[in-house]
C-alpha cells in the first residue's frame, strides 16, 4: 500500500478533527457566555435542556408559587425568593436562620454535591439572591439560567406543570464571611482607598439617601434589553469606568439585598476575586440612627 495517501488521509481527518473540535469549543463558550473569567455560573437555555436528566442537577424556580404551577422548566423545584426572608425582623428583607433555609434547601433535595440552578423572570433579580446565599453558606456548584423563564418560554422549550418528587438531601452549611459585608465592616473602610462600595439602587433612590462613600452603579445596567447578561466586555468596560477594578474589595448594596445580590453575582462572573454583599443593604443602614448618611450626589 502506497504510505503517501495513507499519510495524507491521516493528516486530513487530523484537520477535519481538530476543525469540528474548535468549533466545537466556540459553541461551548459562546453557550457559557464566552469571556467571561467564571463562566460555569451562568447557564444557557441551550445547556440547561442537555442537562435536566443527568444526576447530580437541581433546577430551582424562584418564581411566586402561582407562576411555578402555571408552567416551570421540567423538573424544576420551587423556593419562592422570598420564602427565606423572616417577616418578623426588625430589617425588612432579612434572611431567616440558617438552620431554617438549610431545612429548606434538603427538603428540595439540595445536598453537599448538587449543582443548582436557579432562575426567575426579571433577569435574575430574585434567584442572584439565592445564588449569592448559596455562596455564602459555603456551596460552590451554583449558577444562574441566563435569561431565565421568558428565554426559555421564547425559545419554545419545553414547560411543564408537573411537580416532582424529591428526595431529602444532607446540606453541608460551611458559612464563609469573606461573601458578606456588615454595616460595621463598612464602617471600619469608609477610609480604605482599596474598597469601594457600590449602591446598586435606581439613581432616584440613591439621591434621597445614600451611604457616604458609595456609588451608584444601577444593577439593571448589568442587563440586555432582553434580560439576558450583557458580554463580559460590555460589563468590564462599564465597572472600569465607576474605578471597579479586579484589584479592589467590593462591597453592594441595595435596599434589601435582592439587587445586591445581582451585580454581586455579575462581578463574580467577571472574576472578581473579592466581593461582598452587604445584604441588609438601605433597609438597615437608612433606619438607623448612629449610621452616616448623604443625599448629595458626590461619591
């Protein structure tokens, strides 16, 4: 047998592998969310289906009960955003005891090894908060559908109304305090030139109140008209511009955690290593007497 064509045969299928490999690859990241430094923590409409019958997966829809029942993702379990908030705190908006949520997170088969995916439909507004909680309590296999439940349902996928039964997992709650900022914390670095603190309210709210030192940076800039994240240079471009660089400890803040959590969530999607939700954010600081407060526009 002649080797000429054998080795020209070899090197072509070599070509047409490496080819259909990089593209797919490029398909991958683009899935991902290409460029951005922890893509792993939003997940495409695209990946999601390929997911949602593999183990290990839980879905979670933060919706109100009464969207969950009307349709959800296949298999998705429901925790409404704001079944973890204690009604009967002082703080609006406060988080119920970890014990509580934890019961909460196993009983929807939440355990040590799960990887979560939360999603709502307002652009990750409500599931960030959990998505920032989950971090929080030490779980690090987390992410966010991009886009939510309007991608889902514009794309046609399928919706069911079913509701499945799950079984009880062990959670393992390993809080971890570098995720979370106090009013304290933020006290103790109103002078530190290496931590910035970003309001993330509507420019309205921020100019009648705000804390001294913070900037405002809307959490909705975060988002394509269609509730999907913007790129990873789109919003790298648009943090430098505030001075919210990667070398900085940030520090958010709404005005009872929920938005917070949502640029919380998209600076950790751009790599920043050092993030904290300050998550009883206005809600505590503006109710409180002995704390600074501005409603000039400087920052």
């Amino acid at each position: 047998m002649n080797a000429k064509p054998m080795a020209t045969r070899h090197w072509l299928a070599n070509l047409i592998i490496s080819v259909v490999l990089t593209a797919v690859a490029a398909g991958c990241a683009h899935a991902a969310g290409g460029g951005y430094a922890n893509p792993t923590l939003l997940t495409s409409t695209e990946r999601l289906e390929g997911l949602l019958m593999q183990p290990g997966i839980r879905v979670v829809d933060v919706r109100p009960k009464a969207a969950y029942d009307q349709g959800h993702v296949p298999g998705a379990v429901h925790l409404g955003a704001d079944d973890i908030v204690d009604t009967n705190s002082h703080v609006e908006g406060d988080l119920l005891p970890h014990a509580d949520i934890v019961a909460m997170l196993e009983k929807r088969g939440i355990g040590r090894d799960t990887h979560v995916v939360f999603y709502d439909d307002k652009g990750g507004f409500h599931a960030s908060r959990l998505f920032w909680m989950l971090e929080y309590f030490g779980h690090r296999k987390v992410s966010l559908l991009d886009g939510g439940f309007p991608k889902w349902q514009r794309e046609g996928r399928e919706v069911s109304t079913k509701t499945p039964t799950i079984a009880r997992a062990d959670f393992a709650l390993t809080p971890t305090p570098r995720k979370a900022a106090t009013a304290d914390w933020l006290l103790d670095r109103r002078k530190d030139g290496n931590t910035v603190v970003i309001d993330v309210r509507p420019g309205k709210a921020y100019k009648a109140g705000h804390i001294p030192w913070a900037r405002n940076i809307p959490w909705k800039q975060n988002l394509n008209d269609d509730g999907t994240l913007k790129s990873a240079g789109d919003l790298r471009a648009h943090f430098h511009a505030h001075g919210v660089t990667p070398d900085k400890t940030i520090a958010v803040h709404c005005q009872v955690g929920k938005a917070a959590a949502h640029s919380y969530f998209t600076l950790r999607l751009l790599g920043y290593p050092m993030v904290r939700s300050y998550d009883r954010s206005w809600a505590e600081w503006g109710t409180a007497d002995d704390l600074p407060k501005s409603t000039d526009t400087k920052t």
